[in-house]
C-alpha cells in the first residue's frame, strides 16, 4: 500500500473508471469527453448513462435526457450513432435509447478574485519575510493572496 501524499487526480480517474466500467463504459471517453462528441448545445440537454451490450446487433447507448430534449434526441439518433463511431474510429454504437431525467447543471463559474492593492501586497509581503523556506514562503504567499482576495472586507471598505 502507497503511503503519503499523492495526487487527488489519480484516484479520481481510478474510483471514476470503476464507476464507469460498472455502467458498461470500456472506453471513458464517450462520458468524459462528451460535449465533444455530441457538441455543446446537445450535451446541454442529455448525457450517457449506461453502454449495453446488444449481442450481434452491437452496443445500445442508453441517454439521460430532460424532457424537452427526449424526442428530439430519438429523431437525432442515427446522427449521434455517427458522431459516436466516428470519434473512436470504430462501431462503438449501434443503438440509442433515450430515458427522461433530470440533466445536472453545469456548476457555475466562479467570479474572478479581486486584485490586491498595493498595500495588501506590502503588508503580506512584510508577514511572511521571517519565513526561511523558499517552498513554505511561496505557499503562504499563494494562501495569502487567496484569503485577501476572497475576504469580505474588500479595498472598498479599507478607505
């Protein structure tokens, strides 16, 4: 067993390609990289769900889509079939079948921090001096900067 720090990103990749495989996804990419696949407008309103074997007649997609979206998706789906196959270069897909459900949205973007003020800058600057170690000092710096900018009292209200 691995001891110690390691990157987050390697075990999320691991615990997401479980989850996936679970689903039927060999291949990941037709979930993760699915705005690409489908296009944007389209991955707006479903996403892939489960990948089924069919047998000989070949693997049914099975898509989560909100009700607006369903019919439309069921008229689309030889478009998407191509889409599909054609991004892995191979049948992947020969079947769609679309369920009605709820579509997660997109998480929205943070506002951009605001920029420190020359003061602030001098002030955490001066704070963290004392600090011998190239690698702490910079991440203070990084922490510092971040809880500034973040902070509720803003250059506004220090005037």
């Amino acid at each position: 067993m691995r001891r110690g720090p390691h990157a987050l990103a390697q075990d999320a990749i691991g615990l997401l390609r479980q989850h996936l495989k679970a689903r039927g996804f060999a291949q990941i990419e037709l979930v993760t990289r699915w705005p690409e696949i489908a296009g944007q407008s389209l991955s707006e309103h479903c996403f892939p769900y489960r990948l089924s074997a069919g047998g000989a007649s070949g693997a049914t997609l099975t898509l989560v889509a909100n009700d607006r979206a369903a019919l439309e998706l069921q008229h689309q789906a030889p478009k998407i079939i191509d889409r599909i196959n054609r991004f892995f270069g191979s049948s992947v897909v020969s079947k769609i079948k679309v369920v009605a459900g709820d579509i997660p949205k997109p998480s929205r973007q943070r506002p951009a921090r605001r920029a420190l003020n020359a003061a602030e800058e001098a002030d955490l600057a001066a704070r963290i001096a004392a600090v011998e170690d190239p690698d702490l000092r910079a991440a203070l710096t990084r922490l510092g900067r971040h809880a500034l900018a973040e902070s509720r009292k803003s250059a506004i209200y220090s005037r």
